[in-house]
C-alpha cells in the first residue's frame, strides 16, 4: 500500500509540475512586471524531511535539483541583487525574473547544496550572521527539534505553565505553537530558553559555516548576505535595539568577505516599514522577507518577500506560478 501511495503522490506532483509549466508559459504573453524571491534552509540527503512536525525540514537533494532545474526551464535566474530592477525591466514575452536564496549558518550549504548549484550552474545568495565563525553553533529551534523529538520537555521553562507541553505528547503540529511562543519572549527569557535547550539537547546539530566556508560560496560566484547576528524578530525590538540588531556582526562578516554587505534578510523573515526604513537608514540597498507572494514593481527593494518552497517540487513549481499570476490579473 505504501507503495502504491508513493507511486500517486510521485504522479500527482508530476502533475502540478506540468500544470506550473503551462501556466507559467501562458503568463508569459503579458507584459506585467513580476518575479520571485525563494527562500530555503535545509538542504541535503536522500529523503526529505516531515513538513508536520519539523520547524524546518530538510528539502532533499534530489528534490532541490528538481525545483533548480524547473527554474532554469521556466525563468531568467537574477542575483537577489538585481531581482527589483529585473522585475522593473521585464517586458512582455520574456521570462519572469527569479533568484535562489539561503537563510541561516549552516554547514550543509556548502557541503550538500552548493555541489547541487554547481551542478546545475547557478549560483544562489546565502544570508549568515556569522554566529559559526568562531566554531559550532546551535541555534535554538535545531534543539527544540531535538528536544521535542526526545521528549526532554522539562527543557522549556519558559512556557512551562501554557498548555503547550500537554499539546506536545498528543499533537505532533504543536511543535510550531511552541516555536512561536519562544520567539515571542522578551529577549533575556528568549536567550534562557536557548541556553536551557542547549543543555538538554546536548552535543551540536550543525557545525555552522566558517570563514573558510563563505570564502567557498564567494569563490564558487554565490552572493553573501546579512542575517543579523543573534537572530532576534526585529519588529519586536524598540529602535536602539533594532539599529544594533542590523549593524552588530556585520563588520566582521565583511572582513570575511572582503566586500560590503549590502543585502539583509530578516530573521524569521519578519519585517514591517520601520524595519524597513532602518534597513535602508544602516546602508543596505535590499532586505528580504518571507511571504507567499511575487515581486513587482511596486516592490520597496527593502520589503522583498521571498516564497518558501514545498518540498515537492511541482507543489512548488505551482505556488511560484500562481504568485506570478497574481500579479499579471492586476
């Protein structure tokens, strides 16, 4: 039985794929100004991971070759540098504009998918904070995954009298309840909570990305981003905090580079126009969120959302061509 599910879920994406490719070619006759921003994460291994009770499951790296090579077919990938002006340029009959970006430090962005952008030749913009510079770093929700799947709840002090710990031994989704009330603490009980899953989880999820690691994205034509250096939701920050948010750690990361940071993704992928505006006040020329929606030229180049992909790839392939659609039925 589980082979026949495997063999209609295989067929139905197949589908979606092919039904994103001839969207995406009829939307090609009009001349609206569009395009997409993709986020990702994790990348590697044979087998994807679980979108129900993973905060942010790995996309295999067959799966991840797939949505490249739909990209390659269907768009004209651009540097996320270029995506706004891209979009603004676009005329009717060409491709849409699109470009690949990457979130987090994670040693799996050049182990397992830069031989994949490679392969494919493309290139992708990856966002770091540099929190792995100086060795291994965990960050918190990589525990609370740990955590929640070890059942080790008494880890979580700090939501300890919500129903959420109950939830957890019945509902595997309440994970993402639990995530959101971390994210929502004030920072000290934020970092108290972190500290505290460390300690339960033990040992170190991922070992990050070292100076030697962005110098092989760069050297491989990838683009460098800021992600901020603690990670911190920056809506939530009062304007002090969040002018420091967008400018501690960024120097350093620039020396590793050897170049001026002028990109910034937000963390979480959360931003509002005061964001926004400090964003552009620090110096960055574009900031990146995360939404379900396309880049137009409307677009503030400080406020470009950035769709995150499913893990099928035709389920993707559609939600990127139906975001585009929304702005061609303007």
């Amino acid at each position: 039985m589980n082979g026949l599910s495997e063999l209609f879920s295989t067929l139905r994406d197949r589908f979606a794929e092919l039904r994103a490719a001839l969207l995406c070619r009829r939307l090609r006759r009009s001349a609206a100004q569009a395009g997409v921003a993709l986020v990702y994460h994790r990348v590697g291994g044979d087998h994807s991971g679980d979108a129900s009770r993973e905060i942010l499951p790995a996309l295999s790296g067959p799966a991840f070759a797939k949505h490249v090579r739909h990209l390659k077919r269907h768009y004209r990938l651009v540097p996320a540098s270029g995506l706004v002006d891209a979009v603004r340029s676009r005329r009717r009959g060409e491709r849409f504009p699109a470009c690949v970006t990457f979130d987090d430090d994670l040693a799996g962005h050049v182990r397992e998918t830069l031989p994949i952008l490679r392969q494919e030749g493309v290139t992708a913009t990856f966002f770091v904070g540099g929190v792995s510079l100086d060795g291994p770093h965990a960050f918190w929700w990589q525990d609370l995954q740990t955590v929640i799947d070890n059942r080790l709840l008494d880890a979580l002090p700090h939501i300890a009298d919500a129903d959420l710990r109950p939830a957890l031994e019945r509902e595997p989704k309440a994970i993402f309840r639990v995530a959101a009330a971390i994210e929502s603490l004030e920072p000290q009980q934020r970092a108290e909570t972190a500290a505290a899953l460390r300690a339960a989880a033990g040992g170190t999820v991922d070992e990050g990305l070292e100076g030697d690691d962005v110098a092989r994205l760069l050297a491989a034509g990838c683009d460098i981003g800021f992600h901020t250096l603690r990670h911190e939701a920056l809506p939530q920050l009062d304007d002090d905090a969040l002018e420091a948010a967008l400018r501690d750690g960024r120097d350093r990361l620039e020396t590793v580079t050897g170049r001026r940071l002028a990109l910034v993704s937000y963390p979480h992928g959360k931003a509002d126009e005061r964001v926004a505006d400090a964003a552009r006040t620090a110096g960055y020329d574009a900031g990146f969120t995360t939404g379900r929606s396309a880049v137009n030229a409307e677009t503030d180049p400080l406020l470009v959302p950035r769709i995150p992909p499913a893990l099928a790839p035709g389920k993707t392939a559609l939600r990127i061509a139906r975001a585009v659609a929304s702005c061609t039925s303007r």
